[in-house]
C-alpha cells in the first residue's frame, strides 16, 4: 500500500476515539461487521473481471453494455451466495440496493428491478402456485423481470393508469394493450433492452367492467433469441441525470395476450368466466410500499456516508491560503466555514441511519400485527415512511451537494464520484413516490389525528400532539437538546393546528374541502416536514443516549456531540419557527450560534476518525478525493490518463475541423 | 408547425398582458429585440449542418469531437459578423458566453476560452506592440489560445501557484516549468486537445528574485501539426459534471522557453538584463474579475429563463391527479405547492437581470472614473460583484433544481434539458472565485465601512447601513415590499454590527484578528448573503418602479405583483432573520403568509405568458417537456428513438453475458 498523506496521518494519530469501536456500533455489532466485511469480500473478488475504461468515459450504449458485463459478474456471485446461504432479507437488501451494488455497478444497474420489484411482487401478489411457477426460475435467473407501473403520462396518480388488461372467457386470456402514446410504460428499470418477463399493472376489465388496477406477468422477449414477441414495442427512455446503466425502458403493448394464470391472483381473482372476486383487504399492499421507502431511507445513508467521507478526506488533504501572513497554507478543514459545510452531514448519517433502523423495527412489528388481523398501526406506519422518505431523500440531496461544493473544482470532476452520487440521491427524491405528494400524505395523518386529537388514543409518534399542550411541558428556553426537541414538537404541533384552523376557515368562508386543501397545502407541506424534523431528532438523541450508556468514554462523548451538532444545527436553520412558537430570545439565539461554533471546533480534531468508521472500501467508496490513503493529486492524474482522448496527443477533429477553420477555409 | 398543445393554448389564450411589451423590456427596446432575432437567425443558420445524435448519447471523446464540429460552425457564423461590423461588446457578450453559445454547443465549448480570457488577458495585459503582434491573429482565429492560471494544487490562492518563469538573460527568455505534480495546469478549457496558444500565469523569477505572479503567453502545439512542443505535457483532464464539450486540460512545462517580449508588458516589465520594472498601479486588474463576474450574473438570468420556461410550460400541460373526485385530472400548475415550486424562478430572473444591469452600468461608471484617477468606488464595486455573483449562482443552482424537481421523473430525462442545465449553473458557483471565499470578501469591505460608518462618507450601496439607525427610519412592521426592504436593510446592518462585535470581543479576550475572522466566518457570510438580498431586493423594486410608468396598465400590473412575490417569497424564507431585527408578530407572519398565496394565485393566469415573454426560441431551448406547441409526449418518445441503443432490438450483450449467465454459465 501507498504511503499515507502526511496531513491524514496526523489526523488519524489524534483522533481521540477508537474507530473500530464506532464501526462496530454502525453494523450493528461484532458479527455483523464480520459479515458485511465477509461480503465484501466476495462481491468484489472478482472485480478484476470489470471493464478498465472508467464508466464516464463511455457513450450512453456502451454503459449499458458495460453494466451488463459487470452486472452478471456480480448478481452471479449474489447467486453464488444465495447456493451457500449466506443471503437473507436483511442482508439482500444491503447486496442489491445498497452500498456495494453502487459499486460494482456505479451507476445502477439493469438487473436491480429484478430482485427489488419483480420477484417480491410475485411474493407479494402471487398465489402458491403462481409462486411455485415463477419464483424458482426468478430467483435463479433463468428469467430477468421488471416491473411496469409508471407510464409516459402517469406516475403518481396510479389510478389514472391507461394500460388496460381485458379478460377474453373465450380464450381464458387476459388481451392488454396501451391504446395511446401516453399509456406507454417508462421508465421500469432493465425494461428496455435486459428483461425478458414483466409484471405489467394495468386496468383490468372483465365483464364489461373496469375493476381498476392489478398486477400481469407479461413474456417480453423469446428466452432463446431475445427477440421481442409479437405486440410488443420495447426499447431504451434515453440518456437520464444519472442511472444511466438502469436501462429505463419503455413498451407499448398491442393486443397481447396471456393466460388466465398471469394475473397475480393472491388477494383477488378472475375466474375462468371472468367473473372478479374481490380482495379483502386492499391495505395489505401498504406493507410493500412501505419495505421499499425504508430501504430508500438506508440508500440515503450510504450515499451520505460515500460523500462525508470524500469531502472531509480531502479537506484534511488540500491546502490553500494562509490563516496568518507568512504561515503556509492551511488544511481547509481548518476553515469554520468549511466545518460548517461538512460535519452535519457526518451527523446525518448517524441520525438517519437510526431512524431508519427504528421505522425498520416498526415495520416489522406492524407486520407482524397485520398478520394478527390488527390494523390499528398501519396509518401511523405508512404517513411515518412517507415523511422519512421524503425529508432523507430531500435532505441528503442537499448535504451531498453540500459535500461536492465543499470540494471546488475537484469535486466538479466525474472522478470524485460526488456528481454521480448525487444524481443517485436526488432520483430518489422523485421516484417511489414524490417528496411533496408524500409530505402531503403524511399531512392528510396528522391532520386526522390533530382532528381526534382529544378522544382518540394516540400512537406513539404522534403522542407529543397532545403532550405539547399539557400545562407544564414548557416553560422557558434553555440551551440544551431536550429543550431543542421540545421546542420542535412544539413547532410541528403548531404548524398542524394552524394549517387545520386555515383551513377550516377557508371551508367556512364558502370553500370545498378539497380547495381549501389545496389553498393550504405550502402549510400543510411545511407541518408534514417539521413532525418528520421531530421523530429524527427524538429518536436519534434517545437512542444515543440508550446505547452509549456501554460505550467508551471518548467514543461517548463524540456520539453525543454529533448529536448536538444535529440539534444545534437544526435548531438555528429552523430559528425561524422557533422564534414563532417558543420563547426563544436574542441572547439564546447568540448563545446557540456560539454554542455551534464550539462543537464545530470539538469535532474537528475527529473528524477523520469519523469518516473512517464509515469503514468504505477504497473500491467501493471509487473516488480519487476519497481514498484511504489520501493520493489526491496523484490520483486525479492517473484517472485523467485514462481518458480515451489522451490516446492520441492530436484528435482528428483537428485536420478535420479546427485547421480549415483556423485558415478561414470553414 | 404542429398544433399547439390545447392546454397551453388556452393558458395563452386567457394571458391578460401583452407578451411583445414585455419581451422588449427584457431586451431594452424594440431596436435590441430585432438585434438579438437578428442575431439569433445568422447563429441558427447552419444548425442542419450540426451533428444529427443528441450529445447525450455520446462517449466523452465523441461529445469533444462533437463540440469542435459544431464549435467552428457557430465561431465561424460569430466570425462572419464580426467581419460584417455586427459586433459590440455588448452582444459579443451574448454570443460567447449567453444564451446562443449554449445552444448549439450545448455543453460548453472547446473555443469559449479563447474569447473570455484569452484575447480579453492581451487586452488588458499587453503593451501595444503585443496587441498589434497577437490580437489580429487571434481574433480571425489563426491561433486558438487558452487562458491558464489554476493548479491541481492551487485555485483560490493565486498568491501560491507553483508554477515559474525564470528570466535568462543570457538568451532574454523565460524559462517555464511546473516543478511539482501539484503545479500541473489543470482546469483551463480549450487546453486539452484544442488551443496552440495559451497565457500562463507563473511566478516570476528575475535577478534571483521573486517578483510575484505575471502571465506569458507559450506556444503548446507546432501550428502545422498540432503536435505538442518539446517540454510540453498537455492532455484532458477527464469527465465532469458538466461543461464536458469544453475540453478542459492540464499543462505540464518541463524548461520551455519563450521570448522576453511574451511577458504581457502593459502595466510591468522585465528589461533585457533582467531590471524589473514595477506596475504603478495593481489594483487595475480588478477591471477585469468585475466584468467576468457580470457576465456571470446575465448567463445565470439566461439559463433560469431556460428552466422556468421548461418547467412552467410542462406544468400546464402535464395533468395528474384530481382535485375533486370525478373530475378530470387538472394541470399540475393548479397545485399551489407546484406554484410555490415555479413562480419564484420567474421573479427570480427579472430581480437578477434587472440588478446585473445596475451592476454593468456602475462597472462603466466606475471604469471611466479609473481612466480619470479615481479610485474610489472600486472597492465598493468589487464587493458588489463579489456578492452578486455568489448569491445569483447558488439561488439560480437552486432555483433550477427546484424547476427540474418540480417536473417529476421527466425532469430527470436529459432530453428537457434540466440536468444540463443544472450542470452548468452548479459550475459557476466554483469558478471565477468560489462562492464562499467571495462572500468573504465582501464582508471584508462591509466590516471596513461599518467601522467607518460615523466619520466617512459611505458609497450609495451602503449607504444604508447609516440611515437605518436614523431615528425614525422604522416604527412598526406593516405587510408592504417598502418594509420587508427597510426590515431586510435592518437585517444585513445587525448581522454586519454583531459579526463585527463578536470579532472585536475575540480579540479582546486574547485572539488574533485572523482566528476571529476564521471564528465569525459563518455569521460574515451570512451578513454579506443579506447585504446582497438588500441589493437585489430594493434594485427590482425601484427599477420595476421607475420603468413601469410608461408600460401599459396590465403589464405594470403583472410586473408590480413579480417585485411583490419576490419581496415576500424572501420575507417568508429569512423570517427568522427578521424575528430577530424587527418588530413582526404572529399575526403579520400569517398575513405575509396568506398575501403570498394570494399573489400566486393572480400570476397563476399569467404564467405561460410570462414564460413566452422571455422569447427562448425551441432550438436554444432545446428541451422535450417546454417546446413552445407542448407537444411533451410526444418529443419524448422520438428523443428517446434516438438513443443508439434503440438501432437494435436485441443488443449484443444478451449472447454475449446474459444469454450465457441466465443459464448459469457465468
């Protein structure tokens, strides 16, 4: 290994905390770092297979071509892994949307839908025997799947979907077709040139009947010659932001029959003479809705936690301009302003992760409630995923720019791997459900529980609702965390009763419900935001303060900075609601700012250790600004070199073009 | 032409003002409109002979090939009306760097350099005898220069490049070389591949001296062949964000040599025997950073009108969701949340082209008063462009990506022309000074006039940091744009007053004034980010004031309610700010906030109209969701047709790795 930056050294030596320690706790203990680190391994042992030319040199074809050679690479050691049983829930989740499937395959992959959505829909939304049909191929690859919701001209609005599915007795098939340019499927990862079967949703008609929507399995292509079958139109959406390895497709479909049997027929049935029987419980689909918000919540996390480490790595690197006249130059770590821009996003990490390992738990025992009968928590579950979802996605986006910035020009340069990362994040912010029609979602929640406010029992989320208004929950401002908390539960309480009393007003003053909603919604958006501020702050202060009662002193006492750190930092960007809902006063606020600007200078001397604990890879974390061994300017050079214009000192262009035009001959 | 969109024709059908009225006012009179269509024809008129595959699809090497084909198309157009007397500054600025340099090299260009800095630097730096020497060569294009000052190591701290020109003066020659890695070049465009010329900005060494930074002018390449000279090491620097058309390079100088008189002379001298002669006066420089960082703030107007146009056109043809059950799904324009998400980008580039304007009039003012001796408001205009250019690129960045979010997963799609534009307004937030450092240096000159505040006479744009402690200047708040001005003036004086308090407290208890500096650096910043807002703020309302008099009645209308919408979009935004500086209670918050969604309501009816106004042809604007017939759908899908990955149905990876995988072979 390459000597180590004399400046990251250094850092290293003073870090005051034990790194493995922190690691540890951010795996989830001793055998889970085992693990993760055992994986690691294996899905990058081949990595020496992938192709050499970095991915941002290539055209938009030859990454997709790129992507499949590595993606069979790595899904076969996945399969590999699966033959050894080395793969369950929790950690397929990490192999196929997390971290190291943004490595292999940086920019996305066209195999990914197949395990995200193909296969659990068919685990979802089949019955045994379509299950025992299906999923065995599925799981071994013998069939690539997608999954086609979203059309050209629908997205969030699923029940506007104009893909129609329309039972034939006769044949006992289901003919589908997408009668216009906007019914086209877009966008479904791998659709467009990698998938050969699909799960179609489309609106199922029978008996004359529209039934709404409901799940096909669709063959795309010949399993032997890949040919797309008769009716079937099928290619690429084009260049995107990024993903651009996804292979998004499109497909129009022209009176394409199935068999009965392709309908997914778990919670609802066509019978052979096409008559429908209902499901019982439509809510049921929540769950998966649900499973898929928190693994974006965990995306986000180690996205944030690739970016933190690039940034504060090179921070320690780069030196530029002097503090005092005559000094050399400076780390620019050593900057306040630079601290400003980087060291939330190290507390982020910690605070999302958190809450999202706490939605995690909820989801799984509301799951399992559900499967009791009990229904009770559902509500409470989805408006909670539908915040997280959307504040995370919206948040990290921000820090990661935040990060890429924080880098200057060398951060602008495809080689920091901070413009890829994010053009990953800031998808998010869009797809699985779009961050203002899902804060609204979670409106709609707490608009209702505000609304029952005095009768009902609340569920533990909301409970502050009510606990805020209690004579004595509040007194006067003081400087601390718990007082932070409050002072935000008692915000996001106000912003809900306010937006409910706006728009009562507005019912009163003549206006229809839904107007009245759509008049208050910038309100009802910015209340959604604030109980979402509430849970991650709570949940990320409590549960330090939990687990760190076994901690080292010094690891201790940093996890409980990075926590002030989060409040602190909250608390000033949000002084504004503050100061309209709590007694806060000018001396508090300086105090506060004074306060930031302290644990800025406490973390600084860690800030490394801190980003190390992430514990990423060098080739996973792929960034010359980033690596361990902090080989900045080096590795810009090296990966520069490899552009494929450096091949030749003179690019044809130049006789071609650039001479004739030089002599005035063009 | 195709039938416009039924849905966008209505909306212009009910647009209340007179688009053409506007449109001149955007230009400055009729006289501009027909200069700038003039313009725009001549420039557009050889685009059939562009490459016919969007760059998007392209490897990084095809995108440069590209750029050079396309790039001595439009040059070689810019030449003929140069040649034609169609050329002023004022539109040359337009051509190179505005609107039309972005559109039909979409993604930069390899030649930009040579116009911005190459020619302007032996303008500004050369005696008249290098003008007469290399300026007509260079401004017919027989040689292609670039401009190189930034390092691998050194960007902000131009004080420590590393690269140096030794004067020999046995053989009157410099000597050029880049003794370390980190003194490598890297950044300038047109360096890579395309320029044979270049001015280096080295340190200069004479008589064993250091004498501090100077530029030369070196010869890269042999003008026959293009080959790169002896000692010469010059290459790509790799893929970026953005800007990747402009074939940015690195620069390696290992003893090139180079005639004394290829020093810029105008204003230092290095004589024969090596007598170094100094420059009367250095602060002379400053013209030119002034002038680029205008520039700036017009490209930044330039490419939000290309954004909001995109985005507010999609949104009133984009339908989703009911408002009411049973009804048809309403044009996403009719959510409010979309208006908030929209219409401040509209408002947006007329507060900041109205401002830009303001700026290049004091930038010709303060220019004369230089050629007279007077210094004295260059500090003031220095600071002023400082701040200008760092707030209108970081709000534009933000703007844009609030435009591109706002129009959903099609946003994503490189085919709207969002991401690319994003891509190139993320970029100026770095380049020509990074925005933090020069916020800082705005604060520098606001610290210094607050300090002199009581004795000296203060320059127009701080003027009001005296009149604001006036007795009588504010009383009590009322919800009025005059008031959220003088709370905002109020705002930017206390941030200003209290960062230089808290640096002087630090200072008395012990610390040097450079760590108090560093210290209050977060609060500096911020203090110069609302001196902008002032600025900005009052420039749009007095200018909008002013110049609407003599518009038609509705016109004045809708431009009145834009100066309103930006004046309480930011009130509503640094609400905390104003909390703390002014008197505002709950009750005017909450009118501020109803006034708000009033005035979104009154533009809603205008805002295609207000769009179209900014008069974007759809071959600059380039973009499959805002072509003026919003034919969305449409577009998409033969854009998408385009993608080489679509040539065939069945690509060659499937034999090649999936075929062979699926069957478990791999």
């Amino acid at each position: 290994m390459a000597k180590v930056n004399a400046d990251l050294q250094r850092e290293r030596n003073k870090c005051t905390f034990n790194i493995a320690e922190l690691t540890t706790f951010i795996d989830g203990g001793t055998d889970k770092t085992a693990e993760r680190k055992e994986r690691e391994n294996i899905l990058t042992s081949r990595n020496t297979e992938l192709s050499p030319v970095p991915e941002e040199y290539l055209s938009h074809k030859e990454k997709y071509e790129n992507a499949v050679r590595n993606s069979v690479v790595l899904f076969g050691l996945v399969r590999k892994m699966q033959e050894e049983g080395k793969t369950s829930v929790t950690n397929y989740r990490d192999v196929v949307s997390g971290l190291l499937g943004s490595s292999t395959t940086r920019d996305g992959s066209p195999l990914g839908l197949h395990y995200i959505m193909f296969m659990p829909a068919i685990l979802n939304q089949g019955n045994e025997e379509q299950q025992a049909q299906w999923l065995p191929r599925a799981w071994n690859c013998s069939i690539i799947g997608s999954y086609a919701q979203t059309e050209l001209g629908h997205g969030t609005f699923i029940r506007g979907l104009e893909t129609t599915a329309t039972y034939d007795p006769s044949t006992k098939e289901f003919v589908l077709n997408t009668p216009t340019l906007t019914s086209y499927k877009w966008w479904p990862g791998g659709l467009g040139h990698t998938a050969n079967y699909c799960i179609v949703v489309a609106q199922l008609y029978t008996k004359g009947q529209c039934q709404g929507i409901h799940s096909f399995i669709v063959q795309l292509r010949d399993e032997e010659t890949h040919e797309p079958l008769p009716g079937i139109k099928i290619g690429d959406i084009g260049a995107k932001l990024g993903l651009n390895a996804v292979n998004n497709g499109f497909l129009g479909l022209d009176n394409v029959r199935i068999p009965r049997n392709q309908m997914l027929m778990k919670h609802v049935q066509v019978l052979e003479d096409g008559t429908y029987v209902k499901s019982k419980n439509s809510k049921l689909n929540y769950g998966a809705m649900v499973f898929v918000r928190v693994v974006i919540v965990f995306d986000m996390v180690n996205y944030l936690s690739k970016a933190a480490t690039i940034a504060v790595r090179y921070s320690a690197v780069r030196r530029q301009c002097q503090l005092k006249e005559g000094q050399p130059e400076c780390q620019i770590m050593d900057y306040v302003t630079q601290q400003h821009k980087l060291f939330i996003s190290i507390a982020a990490c910690h605070a999302l992760r958190i809450t999202g390992n706490k939605l995690w738990e909820t989801f799984y025992a509301v799951t399992e409630e559900l499967g009791g009968g009990n229904l009770d928590r559902l509500p409470e579950l989805h408006a909670l995923a539908c915040c997280l979802k959307a504040v995370s996605t919206a948040d990290t986006a921000a820090y990661v720019e935040r990060c890429r910035l924080a880098c200057g020009g060398h951060g602008y340069m495809h080689s920091s791997n901070l413009p890829l990362t994010y053009g990953l994040v800031t998808a998010a912010c869009t797809y699985e459900g779009e961050n203002t029609v899902l804060l609204l979602q979670t409106a709609r929640f707490l608009v209702k529980t505000w609304q029952g406010v005095d009768n009902v029992k609340l569920t533990p989320t909301v409970e502050y609702l009510k606990t805020t208004r209690a004579r004595g929950f509040y007194d006067k401002w003081e400087n601390s965390v718990e007082c932070i908390i409050k002072g935000f539960q008692i915000v996001a309480m106000r912003k809900i009763s306010s937006s409910v009393e706006n728009m009562q007003k507005r019912i009163a003053a003549g206006m229809s419900l839904e107007d009245a909603w759509n008049m208050t919604s910038i309100q009802l958006v910015a209340a959604a935001e604030a109980h979402c501020r509430v849970i991650i702050l709570s949940t990320f202060y409590e549960e330090i303060n939990r687990v760190t009662s076994t901690f080292s002193h010094e690891l201790r006492l940093v996890m409980l900075q990075l926590v002030e750190l989060y409040a602190v930092y909250w608390a000033l960007e949000k002084i504004g609601d503050l100061l309209q809902s709590v007694s806060i006063d000018d001396k508090d606020i300086k105090k506060l700012g004074e306060w930031y600007e302290e644990i800025l200078l406490k973390l600084r001397p860690n800030a490394v250790g801190l980003v190390d604990a992430f514990d990423i890879r060098d080739d996973m974390l792929q960034s010359t600004l980033g690596a361990y061994d902090g080989r900045v300017y080096e590795r810009l050079m090296e990966e520069a070199l490899k552009s494929p214009l450096n091949a030749q000192p003179v690019n044809e262009t130049f006789q071609k073009y650039l001479k004739p035009f030089m002599q005035g001959k063009l």
